[in-house]
C-alpha cells in the first residue's frame, strides 16, 4: 500500500513536528563551502579550524590489513516496523530525517530521542554506550575507500547520544551488482522502485536543488540496510569526525565490510539527484583503527 505523502517547504509546515528537528548535515555551517575545495575547509573559518587541525578527521582510507574489530560489538535495538519522518535532499543526494518530539515528558504519547531504533557499543572495557538514529543521508561517491576503490556511494546512518549530540555513523559502502535489488532503497520514491512496484512512498525524491522540499511517510523502513550489510557482523572501527565542515570530531565511526548492493536502475536513481561529496581521505592519527 502507497503511503500518504506531501511534499512541502519546512517554513511553511510552521511546526516543529512537521518540520522534524533540525538536526541536519550543513544546518550550522557558517560559511559557504563546497567539497571541491575540502583540502582547505579550515581556512575558510575560524569555527572551522578543526578541519585542518584535528587529530581524528575523517574518513581516513580503510585496508584489509587492518582486520576487523573485536573491541566494540554492535548490539541493535531496531524495532521491525517502519519509522515516521520525511525524506529530502541534503543539497548533496538523498537524505531521511526521523520524527521525535524533544518535549516529550513521561506519560504523554509522543517519542522522544530515546525512543528511536538505536544501538548499543563498547566504547571502552567498562563503557558501554546507546545511540539514537536521528536521520541518514548519502554521499556520492563514498567517502571512505577501501584498498583505494571508491564505491559509488555511501550510506551514513547517523546517531546521536540521549542528549542530541552527534556520537556515532554506521556506514555502509554502496554499489551496483547484476541482479541485486536493494529493499532498503527499493521503498523510496525513486523511478526505480515504482517500477517494482515496491516503493511505501509516492512522489518523486527531491533533487540537489530542491533542499526545502520534503516527502512526509509513517513508514521508513531501516532494517533492510542493516539486514543488507549482514548486521555488521564484520565492520572497521575508529574515533573520526563529522565529514563536513565544522568537522566536529568525537563521532565514533563503524564502517561495514560487506557492501549494500543495488541494481543498475538503483544506482542511476541514487546519482542522478547527487552531487560530488566526498571529502578527501585523511592521514590517520588518533583514530584507534579497530581498537
């Protein structure tokens, strides 16, 4: 069944349930910037020094020989319904942002960040911490690479700690292959899945330059990506950064090594509402790769 849809600009929706949060890739940047120029994003400025000289920016380049980690095991709590919130374009390619209401109090019918599909992690022997899916958006090609090949594109589900900061990525690298069909892209409003017959959403996805339009649906589904990527039950690990300007580091990094496959049609659909945002790879430092 074809879920309700609208799209509309957020300035007009008015409320904040409307809208959603305004947790968003480039929502604080205070200088323009592009990734053509990312080599030199901390000069732009100030409040982008950490650009050039953080210690944990990422993406860094991602080797076989690094192993898996053994460290940080992935507890999912991602419930198997779909999730409420609006698909748009991050300005760069597709992106979703979930509902949840940050005045929610106990007792009262609403979710509050605590209540969104999350995950479990070991960040160190004694601390274990629970992050929150707040929204996912792709990059176009990917950010990381992996024994120098760069996939097409790549997916960042993006979490966040209890109190709304930017904690932690699960990425999953994306590419094309003969006969696979993803089901994680394949409920989206793309031309791809209409021809499927397997999109939940009617419309058609916002292109770059379409940055106020949105799609509102009840229900996204995100367990595909992660059942597509076998549950990370292979990953890379380390301590990284926001990948764009302000490049705020802190923002533990869990990269899959099994590759979120789509079909031809899927890719093309994927691209053609992209633009290139990929940063370049950074030397690592201290990231603590897979400890």
């Amino acid at each position: 069944m074809i879920a309700q849809y609208l799209i509309i600009p957020c300035l007009l929706a008015g409320a904040v349930s409307a809208c959603g949060p305004t947790i968003r890739k480039r929502a604080t940047a205070a200088v323009a910037w592009t990734y053509v120029e990312s080599y030199d994003w901390g000069g732009l400025d100030a409040s982008y020094e950490l650009c050039q000289t953080g210690t944990m920016q990422a993406p860094i380049q991602l080797r076989t020989d690094q192993g898996s980690s053994n460290a940080q095991a992935i507890t999912f709590n991602y419930p198997a319904e779909g999730v409420a919130g609006h698909y748009y374009n991050w300005g760069y390619g597709a992106a979703f942002q979930l509902s949840y209401d940050a005045g929610c109090t106990e007792g009262v019918a609403c979710t509050n960040i605590t209540g969104l599909p999350s995950f479990t992690f070991a960040e160190t022997d004694t601390l274990n911490e629970t992050v929150y899916l707040i929204s996912w958006h792709v990059h176009a090609p990917a950010d990381h690479t992996v024994q120098g090949h760069r996939p097409k594109a790549e997916l960042h589900f993006v979490h966040v700690d209890a109190n709304g900061r930017e904690r932690a990525v699960l990425s999953m690298m994306v590419d094309p292959e003969l006969k696979s069909y993803s089901d994680f892209f394949g409920q989206m409003p793309f031309p791809s899945s209409r021809a499927a017959g397997t999109n939940r959403t009617a419309g058609n996805f916002p292109n770059f330059n379409q940055t106020d339009a949105e799609i509102h649906t009840r229900n996204m589904y995100p367990i595909p990506a992660l059942e597509e990527a076998r549950q990370f039950n292979e990953f890379w690990t380390y301590r990284g950064s926001l990948t764009s300007p302000p490049c705020t580091e802190g923002v533990r990094f869990f990269v899959a090594k099994n590759v979120l496959s789509v079909s031809n049609a899927q890719m093309q659909d994927i691209l053609r509402i992209s633009r290139f945002s990929s940063r370049k790879e950074q030397d690592i430092w201290m990231h603590y790769v897979n400890l």
